[in-house]
C-alpha cells in the first residue's frame, strides 16, 4: 500500500491555514474590514510549530580529537544578533492572505447566510450570434460570402462550370444563404442596493463607521449571486437627497431626523418623478429588471412617524427586501418606528422580505448580516 507523506502533508497545512482563516475572519474589527473594503491586503500571521527532534550537522573531520575545552561550540549558532553576521535562521511563522473569497465562504458557513436567488427578469436580449447557415431568412441577413459558395457548388455538379471556364455570376434562388440567428436572452435581474443612511445631529463617527462596513460586506455577499450588483446612496436629516458614492460617507451630521423624505426619493426614482440629487444623472428605477434591496441604517427616533410609514407601505410591493438597522452605541432602547414596523409588517418579518435588526456596538456588524441575509425557518 502506498502513502503520500508530502500529499498528507499539504492537507494538514491546508487544514490549519483554513481553521486559522475562519478564526481570523470572526475576530476581524470594522477597521480591518474598512481596510479590505479599500482594497488593502489583510494578512494572517500563522505560527510554526517546532516538534522537538534530533538534528545532525554536516560531517566535520576532526571532531572528537584534538585541543578543546567542555562546552566549546562545534557549530555555528542558529542565527545572528545585535547585527552581527548570522548563521542558519528558523522560521517561525508563515503568512497568508485573507481575500474576498475567503470571507465570502466564512459567511456562507459561519454566519449561516442563505442562498440568494436572482428573480427572473422580463425576456431581454442580452446578445444575438449567427452559429448557422440557412436557405431561408430575411434580406438583411442575407450571407454574400455563402451564397457564392453554393452559387459555384451548384454550377460543378450541374455542369455549367467545366475546367478552365472563368466565373460565371449568375445567382438562383435556390442559392441564397442567410445567418441564422441564436437569441441569448439575460437569464435573471441585477440586483440594486438603495443605501438610505441617518445623517442627523446625532449621528456619530462610530454609526457612519459601521454603515460604510455595511455597505462593503452587503455588495460583496450579493455580487456572489447577481451578475451584476449596482447602488443608490440616499442621504437624509429633515430633509434627503441622492448623493455621490465618494462623498457619501463623509457628510457631516447634522438636523434632525426624518426618514419620509427618503422614502419619498425612492417612489420619485421608480415614477420617473423629479427629486432632490447631488449627482449628474437623475436615476430611473425600472422594477421589471433589477431586484431591489433597501439597506436602512439610523440611530434615532424618526419624527414624521405616520407620514413615514405610509410613504413605506407604497414602496413595498415593489421592494425584494427591507434590512432596518438600528445602532444603539449610545441608546439602549428601540424607538417607536422600530417598534411600528416589527407590528406592521409582522408577516412580513416572517416570510424574510423584511429584516430588522439591533446592534450595541460596532463590531456587532457580523449579527447584523446573519439577521439581513441568514437563513430562515
């Protein structure tokens, strides 16, 4: 029976790297993961273990005879100090990298997340290739090339064209080629994430912190299951607005808060209607092909109470999921349009079409993607 010590040898350092990993990933900080979502390479520091064990030295004539005191050394030292010239090092640690990847599969499996399924979308072409060759079609797929060739395939067998006749160009019907069409159609909707994000006087670093981790660790889960993942940044106080991605997350808190307002951008951008945007584009919603996921994210009491609310109710039919953040850094208890919507919407909450979710601390971000994106039942 043959064994593969090298091979066996791989699995276990595989295993550990992987085990190592996941420890990693479930400890990382929301300054790691900023620093992952800015492209930055985390890297894993993984000890070696040194079995004790002998070890023989390179043979040395001599040894055993001759002048020489007890305990003077045979061998170089293991290594160099103090800058001095060194001898042989040991490695004590290996590195790795923890990627996307990596924190893709520890969510999946650690945090339990579930398996997203794209809706279908409306028949749309996604592109058209010509594969074949048919004798029938329309003149504007007409094949010139083709029809020559059967043109000339025709002449030889019928005897028209002997050896040495020049062309001769005389086309029948039965010559005419055309490309058939393959019609490939987009399999499924892209998703779209409408980021809606609490900037009132209350607001601190630490909730604007934990929001841009949200939002990093909700786009790479979907980007694992939609071809493509798309954003819309909605910034709001008494008053809202769309803003641009790059200055989204470094608005200065201020006013009150008011989540209507937000709502109310969010119909305009599925009506066609106009609305308050710091951006170029004004933004059309088209429902019948993307799915649409709201992110919320506040720290506070929303005033306009009832008006939110039915602003709310008109959205969500067109809405794939609601995930409602609430961050009490500060603040222990649940504020009363937490409270609403848990009464409102309670069948909602069980089939999973909306989520809503507590933290008490940043770091808590892990609870608030198994509670978005865990499984159900």
């Amino acid at each position: 029976m043959s064994s593969d010590p090298i091979g066996s040898a791989r699995k276990k350092y595989r295993k550990r790297v992987e085990e190592a990993k996941k420890r990693t990933i479930g400890q990382l900080k929301y300054i790691e993961l900023g620093s992952m979502k800015r492209g930055e390479v985390i890297r894993l520091r993984i000890p070696i273990v040194h079995l004790p064990h002998i070890k023989y030295g390179p043979w040395t004539p001599g040894i055993g005879s001759g002048q020489g005191k007890e305990g003077d050394k045979v061998f170089p030292s293991e290594g160099g100090a103090g800058g001095k010239k060194g001898g042989r090092g040991v490695v004590e640690a290996i590195y790795e990298d923890i990627t996307i990847k990596d924190l893709v599969s520890w969510m999946k499996n650690e945090l339990e997340l579930e398996t997203i399924k794209p809706s279908k979308r409306k028949k749309e072409i996604d592109k058209i290739t010509y594969p074949a060759i048919s004798k029938r079609g329309s003149e504007s797929l007409l094949d010139l090339d083709e029809t020559l060739y059967a043109m000339v395939d025709r002449q030889i067998v019928s005897g028209e064209m002997k050896p040495g006749d020049s062309l001769r160009i005389k086309i029948d019907e039965d010559d005419l080629r055309y490309r058939f069409p393959k019609v490939k159609y987009k399999p499924s909707k892209d998703a779209l994430v409408i980021y809606i994000r609490d900037i009132s006087q209350s607001v601190t670093p630490a909730d604007l912190e934990a929001s841009y981790i949200l939002s990093f660790l909700v786009d790479t889960w979907l980007k694992e299951f939609y071809p493509k993942v798309e954003r819309v940044y909605i910034a709001h106080n008494d008053f809202a607005w769309e803003e641009m991605e790059e200055n989204y997350y470094r608005l200065q808190a201020s006013g009150g808060t008011s989540f209507g307002p937000a709502y109310e951008i969010l119909d305009a951008m599925m009506t066609g209607r106009d609305y308050e945007r710091k951006t170029q584009v004004k933004r059309r919603i088209d429902k019948g092909d993307v799915d649409i996921y709201v992110i919320q994210m506040t720290d506070g009491e929303n005033w306009d109470h009832e008006a939110a609310l039915s602003r709310l109710a008109k959205l969500m039919p067109d809405l794939t999921r609601l995930c409602f953040l609430e961050t009490h850094l500060y603040e222990e208890e649940d504020t009363k349009f937490l409270t609403a919507l848990r009464t409102v919407y309670g069948s909602l909450v069980s089939e999973g079409k909306v989520r809503l979710c507590t933290i008490g601390k940043k770091d808590d971000l892990w609870k608030a993607m198994k509670e978005f994106f865990g499984k159900r039942g």
